[in-house]
C-alpha cells in the first residue's frame, strides 16, 4: 500500500514483509547513534506486483516533501522497469542493472542508486576474507540469476580487469531462462572479466548437480530468495557440498533451509556456514549513507558500533 503523506522526516522500505525485519527496530537505534532526525515506514508489496503499484509508490516518494527516499529490497528490478522516468537522475550501475535499491532525492531531483554491486562486494569479502579465491583455487556458485547475483558478477569483473583476487570460475544456475538470457546479455556488454557459465536449473535436483562439480573450497551462495521471501532451499535434502566450503545465504532472517542443509553435512566436508547478517548491515548502511548524505565508513571501529548495535538491538539486549 502507498502510505500516507508523512508527518515527520520519513525514510521507507519497500520489501514484501518488513513488519518482519529487524530493520525495524535497529534503525532507529542507529538513527540515534548517527544523529539522524528521521523515523522508519515499510512498505508491502507482492512479489511480481503490478508496475502501476510500483510507479504509485515512486510518485510517492517523490512528490511527497518529507518522505526522504527509500531502500528498495526483492523489487529493484520490477520497480526501476515500471518507473524508470519518474527518475531524475539514475547512477550508472542503475542503467548498466536495470534496477534500483536505493531511492534519494537531492533538492527537487529523485535519484536511483543500485548498490549491490558495493554491498554484495562488501558482503563476499567479509565472508572469504582477502586473496582468498587466489590462495585456493576456489569457484563460486550463484543459486539465483537475479539482480544481487547480477550485482556480484559485476563487482567480480571489476576485480578482475583491476588484477585482484576473483574466483577461478563462477557458475550460476536459475529456474527459469528470462534472467539468465538477461545476465549473458549483460556480461557480453561488458566484455565479462571472469569466467561465468550459465545453467538452467528448473528443479532443485539440477541445482544439486552444479554442486558436483566445483573445486574444494568453494562459496555456495543462495541467492534466490527460498527460505526467506518464498518457503523451500533451491536444492534437496540429498545435496553434497565440496569440502570445505563456504554454504553462503544472502538472507539473515526466515527458515533458511538451505543452510540447515549444509549444517547436515557430514563433518569430514567441513562445510562452513554463513548467513546474510554482514549483507544486512553493509545494504542497509549504504543505502542510509546515499539517502542521507553523510559518510558512513565500511569497516573499523564505526562500521563495527553500528554492526555491534543491531545486534544489540536484534538480541533483546538493553543499550
């Protein structure tokens, strides 16, 4: 639902069930720490809504002069295709993309940012470390053709045209061909710098097979949304992962299935798990960063107050 015009200095999500997310509570805790005079409002939408439904909440947002702009999370791409001209000035990675996640206005100007490509960046690195892919010979597997996996490749490429550490091959499978059709397209633009191949994998079972074939040491990243947004894991109870790898969710809440299942794998394949918390605070302070306009650092002892708070403030503990 479009919200009302607000009263006070407004900030949005716009997700599908963020009455459910710790956002919720943890940015006005932040808001306190960062000095920020604003309050938190989400916004409901279904998945695959209606682009009249998406370009009623960018009018929204534009036209209405407290509401300070937005994070946008499972919608950027249908909500930058529905509304892409109420836009006064979009971010290159915006275009290149075709989806927005972060919503700003400057003066009279509303601006679109697709941050992904900062934050799952950020996200990778805080779960493998420096030199890490170098050092092991790693491969990395997308569960998920959409836009944070589309984000994660271009990070990669530009990693890689710059000489630094990217996995040995990426591999990236999805349900349905539209968004892998979308993802070559883009990688061929580009002149794609790693190594991508692309699969089709319509049931979990061929999801399971891509597991087969990856080198020890691999990151498995779940970036389909199952087990957050929609029930299930994109793979089945009978998956194997290589050993000693890295089952990577990009979500951090919800039944997270796919990460039960690399819990039960057996000990010997030391399969690590990791969920979406450090992508939760590196999109959400980004995002705050460009809507707001200050300087929020990515890593030292700032990055780690704000991190510290959240969980503070997601564990029930007292500040």
């Amino acid at each position: 639902m479009t919200p009302e015009p607000a009263t006070s200095p407004t900030f949005y999500f716009v997700g599908v069930t963020t009455g459910s997310s710790s956002i919720m509570q943890v940015f006005p805790a932040w808001a306190e720490h960062l000095g920020l005079d604003a309050r938190i409002t989400g916004i409901d939408l279904p998945l695959d809504d209606e682009p009249a439904h998406y370009r009623e909440v960018v009018s929204f947002l534009k036209e209405d002069p407290l509401s300070l702009g937005a994070l946008v999370t499972s919608h950027k791409l249908n909500l930058y295709k529905a509304s892409r001209d109420l836009f006064d000035e979009v971010a290159p990675d915006t275009e290149l993309l075709e989806e927005v996640s972060s919503i700003s206005k400057r003066g009279a100007l509303l601006c679109g940012h697709a941050m992904d490509p900062i934050t799952c960046g950020l996200s990778l690195e805080a779960v493998t470390g420096e030199g890490y892919f170098g050092r092991t010979g790693a491969e990395l597997l997308l569960l998920g053709a959409g836009g944070s996996s589309l984000a994660l490749t271009l990070y990669l490429h530009r990693r890689a045209v710059a000489g630094l550490d990217v996995p040995s091959r990426v591999v990236v499978t999805n349900r349905r061909p539209g968004r892998l059709d979308e993802m070559r397209e883009i990688h061929r633009k580009l002149g794609i710098a790693v190594p991508v191949e692309y699969h089709l994998a319509p049931t979990p079972e061929l999801n399971d097979a891509q597991l087969a074939g990856l080198a020890p040491g691999s990151v498995v990243a779940n970036a389909t949304g199952l087990g957050k947004d929609r029930p299930g894991s994109p793979l089945t109870s009978a998956a194997v992962f290589p050993e000693r790898a890295t089952a990577w969710d990009f979500n951090y809440r919800g039944d997270l299935v796919f990460l039960d299942q690399a819990r039960s794998q057996p000990n010997e394949r030391e399969v690590r798990v990791v969920d979406g918390w450090a992508y939760f605070i590196h999109g959400w302070t980004r995002v705050i960063a460009q809507v707001f306009d200050i300087d929020i650092p990515t890593a030292g002892p700032e990055f780690e107050d704000l991190s510290r708070i959240a969980r503070e403030v997601v564990s029930g503990v007292a500040r």
